[in-house]
C-alpha cells in the first residue's frame, strides 16, 4: 500500500481482502483506478476505485498494472 498512488490502475482479482475467492465478475473482468488514498487509522488505509471503496491493512498488496 506504501506505493500505491492516485490514478494506478490495479488488479484485484483474488486479492484477499476484496476478492479471496476469486468470485467477483467485476473484479475479473475490470481493472480498478485508485482514486485516492486515505489513512484511516495507523493499521488501515481505505482506497476509493472507480466502481467501490475498500479499506485495506497498510501492509496489504496489491497488484499494479500498466496501462
């Protein structure tokens, strides 16, 4: 989550916090756009994307993709 910044487009298919078992459609068809990051507390950042927010442990990854 360190390097994650605005405007990343990232793939969450089978991330364990939105997709641990690989059944979202959305996740599996669409990459998500970082909109924002948002230090929640000390151990969690919420990261609003184009289609939903999630709030993610800050230790959490995340696969980044290039455009």
């Amino acid at each position: 989550m360190k390097d994650l910044k605005p405007d990343n487009s990232v793939d969450l298919e089978g991330n364990p916090i939105t997709c641990p078992e690989h059944s979202s459609t959305l996740l599996a068809n669409e990459r998500q756009i970082v909109a924002d990051l948002e230090i929640a507390t000390p151990v969690c950042t919420v990261v609003p994307f184009n289609d939903f927010s999630c709030g993610f442990p800050r230790d959490c990854l995340v696969k980044v993709r290039k455009a």
